[in-house]
C-alpha cells in the first residue's frame, strides 16, 4: 500500500484486507527511521508523456503508476481472451496474486 494512501486506524483486524492486489508504484527513499520519505526520480516509473511533441518520456509513481500497470495486465488478459467478462478478468489477477512475507508478517498468528 502506498505510504500515501489513505488508511484508517478504525480497521479491525478481522475486516477484510484491501487493496486485493498491488502493484509497483515506484519506490520512496529515506536515510533516517523518522523520515516520511522522499521519491526521487531513480525510483519512479518511466511511462511516455502524453504530448510526444513536447516531450517523449515522464515519470509517474505512487497509485497512478500502479494503476496503470494493473490497468496493462487486465488489458493483455482481456485481448487474448475478448469473450471473458469484467469480473472474470478481476478474478484472474486477484487469484495469481501472491503475499510477500513482509505481508503474511502482518497478519494476525491465530485468526479467529
């Protein structure tokens, strides 16, 4: 989840986890535990610029880049298989994600 987005301390533990998936968003960087962060350009996703005439590439990070990568993945899934519904193509990407260890580490050890 992006150190931007916005999360709430109301979640309970037994509330569902969301987002369902993520994706890379570039990175942020930091020298010090305290800092927020910083996002750098080495850290951010190359796309192309919208106005190829002015200029060819940009940078994008944070939801906006992870959107579009997740927004290219349903798009390949869809083109290669046209007949499938919305709802199906969620259900794919949902279902071939995998939890990180840093993730599987926040959740509780003995769920009820």
């Amino acid at each position: 989840l992006s150190p931007r987005s916005r999360t709430s301390i109301l979640w309970a533990d037994k509330w569902p986890i969301r987002p369902d998936v993520t994706f890379e968003g570039g990175n942020l960087a930091t020298d010090d535990a305290n800092s927020p962060g910083t996002d750098p350009d080495e850290l951010r996703l190359l796309t192309t610029y919208y106005q190829p005439n002015k200029r060819l590439f940009n940078l994008s990070g944070d939801t906006s880049a992870a959107t579009a990568l997740c927004s290219y993945m349903a798009a390949r899934i869809w083109a290669k298989h046209p007949d499938y519904w919305p709802e199906t193509v969620r259900a794919l990407i949902v279902h071939s994600a995998e939890w990180t260890s840093a993730m599987l580490r926040h959740l509780p050890k003995n769920p009820t």
